[in-house]
C-alpha cells in the first residue's frame, strides 16, 4: 500500500470523489447510519490515502488541535470492503499516527472509536477514556494515544 498525504486543496477532484465515496459506502450503507458526512472539516484538515495500485483502498482524516477536541484526532478511519483482512487498517492508523505528531506538532492524538473496534485501538497504543456513549446511533468509545 502506498500513503499519500493531502490538504484539502491538494486533493484533486477524483481523489475527493474517492474518498467521499469510500466514506459514503462504509459509514452510511454498510453501517446503515444515516449522518452528516460533510461535516465541514474536511477543508482545514488532512487526508491521508492509502493506494492499492491506483486503487484507494483506505483513507483517514487528521484534525488539528481544537478541530474536534482540545487535542489533535483522526477520524473517518476507513478500509474498503475489497481489502479488509490485510492489516491495512493497522498500516493506515501507524501512518495517520506518525503524519499527525508531525503534522500538528504534538504527542497526544484523540479517536473516537468505534466500540467494537476498541481492541484494535488498544493494540495501536490507544488508551480508552471515560464511559462509552452513542454516535449516530452506534456506540463509540475516546481513546487517548500518548506518543512517549
């Protein structure tokens, strides 16, 4: 798999296209969770792609410090269906990891997981915060990765 790491501005209209699409197949039709996608974001953050061929295969969103939370976030963690089973996830987050301590300057990065996903957080250095709660219906839990 190979990473690519964009601005907003940087995406070109396909890539955009892309991206959205992945988004819109996992979060909202497979999931079967109606929500707000666009969210107005995705203009001040950054996207990191991760190509099979030409293929994008997995994609993440990196906030900066006080986009969503007081710290840095990665959200929008997604791999297509064609691909999972392959550990691109695990690929996808240690890059979305290293792109936002540099990218932001910072040690400390916030997700909001997915519940069922909490292990695979755990595994990736992530610490679970708090009580879970529900997201657009679907339980989630913050987990806290601090960069030692």
């Amino acid at each position: 798999m190979q990473f690519v790491l964009k601005t907003f501005n940087d995406l070109t209209t396909k890539e955009l296209y892309n991206l959205m699409q992945l988004r819109n197949e996992v979060f909202i039709v497979e999931q079967n969770c109606p929500y707000q996608d666009l969210d107005r974001k995705d203009d001040d953050a950054l996207h990191v792609m991760g190509f099979v061929n030409s293929e994008l295969a997995a994609y993440a969103r990196l906030l900066k410090p006080g986009m969503a939370y007081k710290e840095a976030a990665i959200g929008r963690v997604v791999v297509s269906k064609k691909h999972r089973g392959k550990n691109f996830g695990v690929a996808l987050m240690k890059k979305a990891i290293e792109d936002s301590v540099k990218s932001f300057n910072t040690n400390v990065i916030i997700v909001s997981a997915q519940k069922y996903l909490e292990k695979f957080y755990t595994d990736l250095g992530f610490v679970s915060e708090g009580d879970g709660y529900l997201e657009d219906d679907i339980p989630h839990i913050k987990m806290r990765f601090t960069k030692s």
